[in-house]
C-alpha cells in the first residue's frame, strides 16, 4: 500500500510542476496581449506611438497566439485547427499536458498493479484517449453539419425570397437551428456584425468546417455578391444537389454493410482473443513477449492487421 501512494504522489507531483510551468509560460506570453488590447479599448497608446493592435481584428482572441508546445506539434499536424472543428473548450496547449499527464498515469499504474512490465509502455495508451474521443466528436459533429446543410440552404434562400438580405437569412439559420450549424452561422453573423466583411465571414466557416458543399455555398455567395444574378435559386440547386448525393451515400451504405461488419468481427477477433487466452492461460499467451520467435511472430500479426484494415477500408468507402 505503501508503494501505491509513493507512485502515486510523485505522479501528483510531477504533474502538478509541469502544468505550473506551462501555466507560468502561457500567461506571461498572454499578458502582454492583454495589456495591449485593454490600452487599445481605453485610447491609451504606446509611448513609441505603434499602433499595430489598432488594426487587428476584433474577433481575434486574447490567447490566440500558438504556445511551445503547439509550435512542436504543429510540424506534424494542425491540432488548434482539429481541437476547433471538434468544438473542444481546451486550448491546444491544454490539451497536449492532459494527453502527456494520461500517458504518464498509465505507465506508473500499470506495474503498480502487479502487471508485467513488459506490457508496462502499454499504460501511455492512455494518452491516446483524448484524442480518439475528439477525433470522434469531430467526425460526429461534421456529419451534424452535413445533414443541416440542405435546410439551411433552403431557409437562406426562402429568406432571400422574402427580401432579407444574406446576413439576416445566416441570423435566420442562427436563430431558428440547432448546432453545429446554428453555431458556425451565428459566428459568422456577429463577425460581419463587428465589422468583417460577409465574404471573410463565409471563408472563415469554411476554414472552421471541411465540407465539400459548405465550399460551393461560399464560392457562390462571392461569386454572385461580385457579378450578380439569382442566389436564391443557386441555392436551391445546391440544396438539391446535396440532398442527392445523401440519398446515393444511403444506398452504398446498405450495400456495403455486409462488408463493414465482416470487417469489424475480422479485425476485432485477434486481439479480444488474445485478451481472453491472457486470462485463461497466461503462460501461453508471454511466449509472444518473452520467445523472440514470439515477437517476430506478434510483429507480424499486427502488420497483417493493419492491412487488412487498409484493405477492408478501400473496397467499403467508395466516395459520392
């Protein structure tokens, strides 16, 4: 017992230093920009007389500026951009300590609990977590945004018929539907509200959402505010067009579910086998982490799965 709390104190404590550090860090990066924004509000200037604050935009955040850690991993993926799309309150910065504090309490827990400590790297699975379950609220949350699409398109367009103007109609859809598109559209109108024009506002929802159709919306909406003509019944069309390519993705759907099934029970098998012959004959199964044939042998089983994941994923996604 006593062994336990050691770990687990000097895990509290670890933790507890490095997220002071990384606080101490991105407050003193952030107050300068604090500073400078109150000074912009209240008229004071600087005493060097740059007004370079004056010209940013409003709707830029106090702590928008990417931290240390984000510079690390932003050469290897765009996390500010994947933590916003999934609507994550976590800064990126936040999000990289709670990914490494998880990482961390999986490795320390794992040979506490009498495992091997051959399997003991496994516990910094853990810091994978969090960003599987983004991962999967993005993807949840596109997809809520794909399907609104069409009757937002529609309530646009009825808007427009009616005599509003475009930004009325994006406050309409703001107003009267659910999120995520009532969110990503009622951004866009509080920003042309403030004064960004409608056309950066619509390029920043893009750049917020990847959606195919929500690009053909905004190279529309440019399009006809600079030349002219019916964006009322542009919008229909793309409605339509939408609608079209949902009901086509339904069919693939259907006759593709066989395949994605065999596929899950395929992929699923090996390991909940290996999970259960762990637990009835642990004996057998360290062959595979203690034989050097058992690891070329346990290599290989893994690449031969994510193969065959490659392959099952290419013949059942078929694009619309």
């Amino acid at each position: 017992m006593s062994t336990i709390l050691i770990v687990i104190s000097c895990f509290i404590g670890v933790a507890c230093l490095v997220g002071g550090i990384a606080s101490f860090f991105l407050r003193s990066a952030a107050d300068p920009a604090l500073e400078d924004r109150l000074d912009m509000f209240a008229g004071v200037g600087n005493a060097n007389g740059k007004k370079k604050n004056q010209e940013a935009s409003l709707l830029e955040g106090l702590d928008t500026g990417p931290s240390f850690l984000e510079d690390i991993f932003h050469r290897f993926f765009d996390l500010r951009s994947f933590l916003r799309q999934a609507d994550c309150p976590l800064s990126p910065s936040r999000f990289i300590l709670c990914s490494l504090g998880l990482s961390g309490f999986g490795v320390f827990v794992l040979p506490v609990c009498q495992v091997p400590m051959v399997l003991a790297p496994l516990g910094g699975i853990l810091g994978v977590l969090p960003f599987a379950y983004y991962y999967w609220k993005r993807k949840r949350r596109l997809a809520a945004f794909a399907k609104q699409l069409p009757d937002a398109l529609d309530l646009i367009s009825r808007a427009l018929r009616a005599g509003h103007s475009l930004a009325s109609g994006f406050k309409l859809v703001a107003d009267e539907m659910l999120p995520p598109i009532g969110l990503e559209f009622g951004r866009a109108y509080e920003a042309q509200n403030l004064g960004q024009p409608l056309d950066a506002a619509i390029e920043e929802i893009t750049e917020r959402i990847p959606n195919l159709d929500l690009r053909f919306f905004a190279t529309a909406v440019i399009l006809q505010r600079q030349t002219g003509g019916d964006l009322a019944e542009i919008l229909d069309k793309i409605g339509y067009l939408i609608r079209e390519r949902f009901k086509i993705y339904g069919q693939i759907q259907a006759l593709t579910g066989e395949g994605r099934l065999s596929g899950v029970v395929l992929l699923a098998l090996p390991p909940v086998l290996a999970v259960v012959m762990m637990f009835l004959n642990p004996t057998y199964m360290m062959q595979l982490f203690t034989d050097p044939m058992g690891h070329q042998m346990l290599a290989g089983g893994i690449v031969m799965q994510v193969l065959g994941a490659w392959v099952i994923r290419k013949i059942v996604n078929i694009k619309v």
